[in-house]
C-alpha cells in the first residue's frame, strides 16, 4: 500500500492520504482517506496524532473507537481561514 509505504519513510499527511485516494480514484477522497489511517492504526502499523512546528510529531494514545472519534473531531477543527490545516498537521507514523 503507498500509504503505508510513504510512512515508513517519513510522516505522511490526512492531506497525503486523501491525495493519494484521490489519484486512485475514490468516490471520496476524504472519507477513503480517514477509513485508510484509522485502518493503518487498528492494525498496529501506523501511530496517528498531530505535528507540531517546533515541537515535532506526537502521537494520541487512543485506539479504536476513542482513535476514530479524536480523529475526526480535529479534523473538523481547521480554522476558518485555513479550511485544510487540520489536514496537513494532522498524520500517521509508522511504527
């Protein structure tokens, strides 16, 4: 898988993600974007959580359930005038 792929190299972005499922052809890019990290994350190959200038990437401790609900309540936090910085902060890690 790409995804995963990309991953093992360096972060890789929700933005990323829904590039690429776009560029296969999903109906939503967006939705087949989160469905593949949360995906990633259940089976204990990726780490989600959020990348912080200066800070660096940290990883969100929750799995299943409470992981899919966290994921997308940041993603629908975006700032007005930035609509996809959620989407570019927010990325997997491979583990």
């Amino acid at each position: 898988m790409e995804v995963l792929d990309r991953a093992r190299g360096e972060w890789v972005s929700v933005a990323e993600i829904v590039s690429i499922a776009r560029e296969q052809g999903a109906a939503c890019s967006f939705e087949a974007a989160v469905a593949c990290a949360l995906a990633l994350a259940e089976q204990r190959l990726v780490r989600l959580g959020r990348y912080v200038q200066g800070a660096g990437f940290s990883a969100w401790p929750q799995r299943g359930p409470e992981l899919a609900q966290r994921l997308r309540g940041e993603l629908a936090e975006s700032p007005a005038h930035d609509p996809l910085q959620a989407q570019s902060d927010i990325m997997i890690d491979a583990v």
